[in-house]
C-alpha cells in the first residue's frame, strides 16, 4: 500500500474511532474509568505515528496517549496483542530478551493489536481509556468500519 494510502486509510479509521469513542463515552462502566477521556495510537509499518485524543482533561488525555502510546509500541516491535504477549513471556513460550522488551516495562494491559488490512498492509493500534475489552472492542469495530 502506498503511504498516501496507508494514511487515508488511518485517517478514516480515526474519523470511525471517534464515533466509537463519544458512543463507549455513554457506558456508566468505561466513562467512569477516566472522565470521558480516551486515546488512540497508529504505527504502521514505517514507524509513522499517528493518534488522536479525546475528551476535556488535558492531563487525563496525555495520560490515555501515553498508555495508548505504550500499547501500540509493544505491538509494534512484537507483532502480538498485549495481554496476549505477556502470556508469551511468563509462560515462557517465547524468549523476551530477543525483542528488547524488559518485562518490567511490558504494558499488560488489553488494547494493543496488530491489524492487516485489507491490501495485507499490517498497523499497530493501541487504546486507552476504557476498560481493557472495551478498548479492543472499539478497535474491531473500527476496523470493520473501514
């Protein structure tokens, strides 16, 4: 995919982020987790970082990027779900220390996920904000919108 394309396609998919973010916003369960405010982090394939924040708190959005960030960084240099490479790395199916990743740093969290599209054309996304499920959730969802 072309990177005029890679990023018409991660501009829609923020456009589609956004309508999912002001609808999750109306779960008592993940408004409450911070006030409304929500995160969202692309790296495709060149090392190119896009993202949006959400919401009124300044000092709450940075923080959702930062973990945003964190998510789909991980996923980036290891092309595994977070969550899901944890798992990996305490079950010791894989070797952590090849991919540069010290396990005091690993994010934990769900809502990092490598994505194809549909040009085969891998991202890596991670959300911040909600709960763990809902942040995968509305990464799914985003993807099916496109």
């Amino acid at each position: 995919m072309e990177n005029i394309s890679v990023q018409r396609t991660i501009s829609n998919l923020l456009d589609i982020c956004e309508k999912l973010v002001a609808e999750y916003t109306q779960v008592e369960e993940d408004r409450v987790k911070n006030d409304g405010n929500a995160s969202i982090c692309i790296i495709d394939g060149d090392g190119n970082v896009y993202g949006k924040m959400f919401g009124t708190d300044k000092i709450k959005m940075r923080e959702t990027y930062n973990t945003a960030w964190l998510k789909a960084s991980q996923v980036y240099i290891t092309g595994v779900a977070t969550g899901e490479y944890e798992k990996l790395v305490f079950n010791e199916a894989i070797n952590d220390r090849q991919l540069g990743i010290k396990r005091c740093d690993l994010i934990g969290f769900k809502g990092g996920l490598p994505v194809m599209l549909n040009d085969g054309t891998t991202i890596s996304i991670g959300v911040s904000g909600f709960r763990g499920i809902t942040d995968v959730e509305l990464i799914e969802r985003a993807i099916e919108g496109l």
